[in-house]
C-alpha cells in the first residue's frame, strides 16, 4: 500500500457540504470512506474515484467502531477524518424537553468526542494525520429557538481544542471550521427566497451565502497543506458576518 492514496473518512458524506467535501477531497487525489446512515455515495463524484462507503450511525459506539475499522482494513490504513454529521432543529427553550436536547448534542457534539476517539489508534498506526470538525459561526452567538444547536458547536470547538492539545505528541492536528450561512441542496429553497436574500443584503456584508465548495476547499486545504503546527483553532468561514457591526 506503499503507493496508496492518503485515506480520509467523512461522516455525513451523502449530502450538503458533506458529500461535497468528498468531491473535493477526491479530486485531490485522496481515497475517500463515505460513513453515513444510509451507506450511499454521494452524487457527481469523478470517474475513477477510490470510495469506500459505510452504513454509520455516528450516535451508536459500535457502528461507528465498525466503520473505522472496516475502513482502515479496506483502505489499508486510515490519515485523516472529517467529522461533518449534524443536525439543526428549531425548538422554543421554554419548550425544549431534555430529551430532545440531549438527541441534537449527540448528534453534533458527543460524535465529534466519540468519532475521533475511535479514529485515534487508527491515525496513531498511520503515523499520525488529521482531524477537521465541521461546527458554527452560532458557536459564539445567541440564536434564538436554537439553543442546543449554538450549544453543541460551541461544544465542537472546546473538543477540537482539548483533542488537539493531546493528541500533538502523536502528530494528530485537530481543527474546526465553522461555515456561516451556507447554500446547500438541503435549504436552497430558503435561501432563493426573495425575504431571505434581502435580509442577508441587509445584515451579511457580502450579502450573500457562501457555497458548499468554499468549505470543502479549505477543508481539503487544510489537509493538503500538511502544517502540523497549526492545530487546536477555529477558523470563521462567514464572509466576516460575526464579527460586523
């Protein structure tokens, strides 16, 4: 395997900036493990692509250890992993059951912990590699009927930092992009409406969403460039809208 391509696992990979990272990633030339709950590939991908899809439901311990390890067999070892699963649900806080914020933590926090962790010996047998969170610019703001969603990527950054600080005597870097506003097949009907681009012309100071594309290029950047020395950070992928006035 000598002459393999570097392998990168993606969670989430069917749809949105997930299935495009695995475009983007694959068009670099890197070998792909597609985990999501259905096992699919991801649509449009280029001829001659090296995928390996996993059914993995990244809430359940011993689905994702079976697609960590079924993939680095398959794959003969495993660089690099990016966890992008998530979900967003709208709920009232003076209505939200535990229950219902305990399943979105899961969901966006607690696999982030639990996915790395299973990916690490993998990444220890390969010499080290690479780990990218996908999180929030709502890590740092207060969004209203969205409190477990703000709270699971303001999560997702304080894991990426804890990961990465003991993880660096292994060769891991760990990193968290956390995307703004992004149009994807899931809400481009949100975003084609005429009520929504007038609010973002009015309130995001490039008056627009940014592109799955945008985030899959400096994910699969981060990964290219190799710099090992820059772990443990957030980096804002917002078209500056956090930090306008």
């Amino acid at each position: 395997m000598a002459d393999a391509p570097k392998t990168i696992a993606v969670t989430g990979s069917s749809r949105g900036i997930g299935a495009e990272i695995v475009r983007e990633l694959v068009r670099r030339g890197y070998a792909v493990g597609c985990l999501s709950r259905g096992g699919g590939l991801p649509e449009n991908v280029p001829d001659g692509a090296s995928l390996f899809p996993f059914t993995c439901d990244v809430t359940d311990e011993n689905s994702v250890t079976a697609a960590l390890k079924g993939l680095a067999e398959a794959a003969g070892g495993l660089q690099g992993l990016v966890n992008n699963a998530g979900v967003l649900v709208e709920y009232k806080s003076s209505e939200l059951s535990v229950a219902d914020y305990d399943a979105i933590m899961r969901t966006n926090a607690t696999s982030v912990m639990m996915v790395s962790r299973e990916a690490y010996p993998h990444l220890c047998a390969s010499g080290g590699g690479g780990i990218v969170n996908i999180g929030s610019f709502w890590d740092k703001l207060g969004v209203p009927r969205n409190l477990p969603y703000c709270v699971s990527k303001a999560a997702i950054a304080a894991i990426t930092r804890c990961h990465a600080v003991e993880w660096a005597r292994d060769g891991i870097s760990v990193m968290n992009v956390a995307p703004g506003y992004i149009e994807t097949d899931f809400n481009h009907e949100f975003f084609a409406d005429e009520k929504t681009r007038e609010w973002l012309r009015q309130r995001a100071p490039m008056q627009k969403p940014g592109s799955t594309n945008e985030v899959a290029r400096l994910v699969a950047a981060l990964f290219g460039e190799d710099i090992p020395f820059l772990t443990g950070e957030t980096i804002y992928l917002d078209g500056a809208q956090s930090v306008a006035l």
